[in-house]
C-alpha cells in the first residue's frame, strides 16, 4: 500500500492493498493468503487479475507459476492445496509510463474495513504515439464466484482511439455484458450500473497515470 516500487509499476495493487481489512491486519496479512482465500472481491485479487499477475507455487514436487486469474475455483475454493503447497511470491508485467497504468475502483458502504459492493481494475496499454489503446484488460468483482473479465469491453478499445467517447461505450459494454446478482450487499441492477461508472472511472485514473486524461462528465 505504501511502496513507491509497487506505485510506481502496479498502482492498482497498491490501492487494492490499501482497502484490505483493517491497518492491524494488514501488518500481519499477506497477499498470498488474501489471493489463497478465494473470495472473488478480495481487494488485492481483483487488481492481480487485471494485471495478468502469476504466483509462484513451491510444493515438496517442485514449483510452477500458476496465473492468479485460474486460482480461484470459486468462492473460497482454491486449485492450491494448503497443506502441502505455499505461494511465494507474484510475478507481473510491469505497468509503468510511458505506455502502460493500471487503477482500481471501489465501492463500499463504509470506507474502511468492510467487503466490497463492487471494485474494479484495469490495466491499459497505449502505443509509441499515446494516441490508441493496445491492450485493455478490466476486471470486476463479485459478480459470480471468480472474479469476473469484461473481456468484450476490453476488446473494443484494443485499437480504439483513448478518447472519452470510446471508453464511455466499453464501459457501457462492461455493464451489458455484466452478469450481476443480487446480495445483502448490494443489487444486481445497482452493480451494473456501478460497473459503468467504475470502469470508466479506472480507465481514466490509468490514463491520467499517463498524462492523457480527459475530463470527465
């Protein structure tokens, strides 16, 4: 939550570590057992997910990288075995300027020490002329028992022009597409409507990253 390395080359798990639990727990915590613990909304998995992150698996019979976004079998159902596997560590493209940022959104009833009604991340990529999106992924969650990938949204702004018109319309994509339910938390019509909004909220905080924000209505 505090690292200048971790701000600097993965925002978005940053801000999502900042949201996990109390200040207390997060002393002791880690973000291998927040990932382990298989809840789709954990704050540092969503961001792990968008951010193509993998762990780093050591067992009695080797080790292997297993993409965070297969972790989770669903909810509190991991694909580690607890008992004679252990994640080390998480290895992630970097996602920097000049061409790459990464943010995430949440959305609570309090600010502090409660699960989310909904948080999104994104990570984007720009070209060498900071005029068109590359790559696009956006992540949110809990819709379902996985933290779930607004892949269709991501694809329409692969080669799109960074403009506010086109993020407007993945984000209102990233609600069609959205299969939301209901909880004691919140709606399934009221995350769909909070998946647009966050998303388009993300996909600006990454290109302000990048000096290429637009101000939004």
């Amino acid at each position: 939550a505090d690292s200048l390395l971790v701000r600097d080359h993965a925002r978005a798990l940053g801000q999502g570590a900042a949201w996990m639990g109390s200040q207390q727990i997060r002393n002791v915590a880690t973000i291998g057992g927040n990932v382990a613990n298989a809840l789709p909304a954990a704050d540092t998995l969503v961001p792990l997910v968008a951010l193509n992150a993998e762990a780093h698996i050591l067992s009695p019979e080797g080790e292997r990288f297993e993409p965070v976004e297969t972790i989770c079998l669903g909810v509190g159902k991991c694909c580690i075995n607890p008992s004679v596997e252990l994640i080390t560590h998480f290895r992630m493209p970097l996602c920097d300027a000049p061409h790459r940022a990464s943010a995430m959104q949440r959305l609570a009833k309090r600010k502090v020490f409660t699960l989310p009604q909904l948080s999104v991340a994104v990570s984007i990529m720009v070209d060498e002329t900071h005029e068109r999106f590359v790559e696009v992924r956006i992540v949110g969650a809990p819709f379902g028992p996985v933290p779930w990938r607004a892949k269709a949204a991501g694809e329409h702004l692969k080669g799109a022009v960074a403009k506010k018109e086109n993020v407007h319309a993945a984000a209102a994509l990233a609600r069609k597409e959205a299969v939301a339910r209901d909880s004691l938390r919140a709606g399934a019509a009221y995350r769909k409507d909070m998946m647009e909004a966050l998303t388009r909220r993300a996909v600006r905080d990454a290109l302000d990253q990048l000096e290429m924000g637009y101000a939004d209505e």
